[in-house]
C-alpha cells in the first residue's frame, strides 16, 4: 500500500479531475432537486392543482434519469467519460432555461410541458454523478479513492441547499430555473482543458475489446446478481428523499404537527445532512477498511431515524426537519455507494456501471410513490404506507451490503 504525505494528498485531492467532478455534481443536484423545491408554487402559479398532477411530472423526470443513464453510460464507456461530462451537461442547462419559460407555453397542456421538460433534464442529469465518479475514481490512487469521491459528493450535494435559497431569495421559481442553466453553461466552459482517465485511455485504444455494453450485465449471471444488488443499496437513500421530503407537505396532518411542511425546506435539510453524512461515509470507510461495514451501519442509524421521524410523537414541523437532517446523514453513504459500483466492474464497463446504477435507483422511485399511493388507497393511512415501502427498501439493501463483494483498496486496472 502506498503511502502519501500530507501534501501529497491534498495534491490528489484538490486536482483539476476532483474539483470539475464536485462542481459538475453541485449543478446537477441542483437542477435535480429544483423541482422538487418549486414543485408547489410552480404547478399553483399557473393554475395547476396539485392533486391533477400528482407525482406525474416527478415521475417522468426519474424515467429520464433511467433512460439517461444507460445512454450517458454506454458513450462513456465507447467514447470517454468527458464526452458524457460535456454531453449530459449540455443537455439539462438547456431544458432547465426551458423551464423557466413555461409560464408563456400557451400551445399545449401545462402539465404535458412540464413531463417533456422534465424528462428531457433527467435525461441529461443521468450523466453528471456516474462520469464524474468514474474520472475521479480512475484518476486517484487506490488509497485516497474513497476521500476523494466523497469531496465530490459531499460538495455537489449542497446544490440542493443552494437550490432552495434561490427560490427563496428571487421570489420567483422561474428565475431559479434560469441560474441553474446558466451555471450548468458557465461550467462546461470551465470544463475545457480537463484530462481524460489513463485507464480509460489504454482501454480505448483496444479496437477489439468490447466496451459500454450494457447488455452484459445481463449476460452473466454473477455480473447480474452484483449488477442488482448495487441498485439495492440504493433504495433507501430515495424513499427518504423522493417519499419522506418530497411529498413531507402530506405528512403534516396525520403526524397531528402544529404547522404544515414545506418539501422545499424537507429536502434542503435532507441534503445537509447528505452533504455532511457524504464527506464523513469516505473516512469511515477508511476508518473501518470496508466500503460495506461503512455502508451498513450508515443503514441501521437510518433506520432508527425513520422511525423516530413517524412514531415519536412530536407536534412541531421543525422536529420533522431535524429528522430529515437525520436520515440525510444516514443516506449520505450515496458516494461510496456509487463508488463502490464502480469499483464492482471492468474498465471496459464501469462507467455504463456507475452511471446506470444511481439512475436506476432514482428510476426506482417511481414503483416506490406507486406503492405508496397504493397502500394509502388500502390502509387509509399515509404513515403505514410509508412504513410498508421503507421496509421493502432497508430489507433489500442491508441484504445486498452484507452480501455484495468487499472493493475497498481493489485495484481498478482490469477488465471485464
């Protein structure tokens, strides 16, 4: 094992490929969760109720996410993770400006624009987190892999902090939506000049070899297994986001809170605590020397925080934000569950690995607010539903974390 000084690894760190990755991930969470946070006052501004639209728009934009992340992955693994940087990026500026002019689209149904809209940014989104993951992982030494993924995700999820000041201080949610693309277009200027992994480089150079098959995941069935638990782990982290702070303003009258919730506010103290929970899950890692003792106990104090958040009892809404600071801490394993995505597969595919896992796992919200909505229309109770749905989530992923191989310190030089 290599050893580094301390200036040795700040160096590592604080690279070119380390800071494009952490600011690429801040606008793409921003851009991500935007909708979420205007979500209300954006449908009600013109003139579409909530109930019409239900968890329609959100829906399309994981499809997005899904779609997205097959295609961002397989032309990061053929044509380079750059490519992705520079496409994915691209593509979600110029659907989030488009959003900002849906007040003024008079030539269709309000709702219809915002799915089209909506899709077209998730597709776009899908790219940002599994390239960069990728890049960084593939740039770093084995030793500093972990830390350096989690600087990425730690930092770009404060995008959705930023997200919700924005609304708040414009005033206007049209106005969020012009920032975010224009960030995401100042961005990939900044991106110019940003190397290429080597790894990737050598593996390009192989005509023969065949790259960013996505279909290989299918094609064996130990590829496969390990394929679908990496989904797996994932599922927590957006049944508290997607169900617990996206939909929070649905929660307040049967927890008999004083107050109503506010999802802009849920998810922005949610993504605190994922910011802080993701700069902390690298150096637990590290600390532990497993990327899966990190991960499961990360679950377990997650558990306990849902929990608390539904049967504790309290009345105030500011004690419902607490808890979303508690499980965004817990869900914070985010990173080195991508990582360690990445790290389950060859060169010749870990970016179709990196970029589809995440995005299948926000694509996975869409059966969990199906399931949700289902159960509320059987049990008459939102908290049971939400109950019944979390235990589908955490049970499927402690199974995959203490089941999945162990990748911490496993050299990426190899091929599938």
């Amino acid at each position: 094992m290599n050893t580094f000084t301390r200036e040795e690894k700040w160096k590592h760190l604080l690279s070119l490929p380390v800071i494009v990755a952490a600011l690429g991930y801040f606008v793409d969470i921003y851009d991500l969760l935007l909708f979420g946070v205007v979500r209300v006052p954006s449908l009600e501004s013109m003139g579409v109720s909530l109930e019409e639209a239900g968890t329609s728009i959100q829906d399309w934009q994981m499809f997005g996410l899904m779609i997205g992340g097959i295609l961002w992955g397989v032309l990061g693994d053929k044509k380079g993770r750059l490519s992705v940087l520079f496409g994915s990026i691209l593509v979600y500026s110029l659907a989030n400006i488009a959003c900002g002019f849906l007040p003024h689209v008079n030539f269709m149904d309000k709702i219809t624009a915002y799915s089209i809209l909506r899709f077209i940014a998730g597709v776009g989104l899908a790219g940002e987190l599994g390239a960069g993951i990728t890049l960084v992982a593939e740039s770093l030494p084995k030793e500093l892999r972990a830390i350096g993924t989690s600087i990425v995700a730690g930092f770009g999820l404060l995008g959705a902090v930023v997200a919700n000041f924005t609304v708040e201080l414009s005033g206007d949610w049209t106005v969020a939506y012009f920032i975010g693309g224009a960030m995401g277009i100042m961005l990939l200027i900044f991106r110019i000049g940003v190397a290429e992994s080597g790894i990737f480089k050598e593996v390009s150079e192989n005509s023969e070899l065949s790259k960013g098959d996505f279909l290989s995941f299918f094609t064996s069935k130990e590829r496969f297994v390990k394929y679908v638990k990496c989904i797996a782990i994932g599922l927590p982290t957006w049944f508290c986001i997607g169900i617990l702070a996206f939909l929070a303003n649905e929660f307040s009258e049967e927890l008999h809170l004083t107050g109503s919730l506010n999802p802009g506010k849920a998810i922005m103290w949610a993504y605190i605590g994922i910011s802080a929970g993701d700069f902390m899950s690298g150096f637990i890692s590290q600390w532990l020397q497993s990327r899966k003792k990190a991960i499961f106990w990360m679950l377990i104090f997650t558990v306990i925080g849902v929990v608390l958040m539904l049967f504790s009892g309290y009345t105030s809404p500011s004690m419902y934000y607490f808890y979303c600071v508690w499980l965004g801490l817990g869900t914070g394993y985010w990173a080195m569950f991508v990582t360690m995505g990445a790290e389950q597969f060859g060169t010749n595919i870990r970016a179709t690995a990196a970029t589809t896992i995440p995005n299948m796992v926000r694509g996975m919200l869409i059966p969990m607010n199906f399931l949700f909505y289902y159960f509320i229309s059987t049990s008459s109770s939102k908290i049971t539903a939400a109950i019944i749905v979390g235990l589908i989530a955490f049970i499927l992923a402690i199974y995959a974390t203490l089941t999945i191989a162990e990748t911490h310190n496993k050299d990426l030089d190899y091929l599938e």
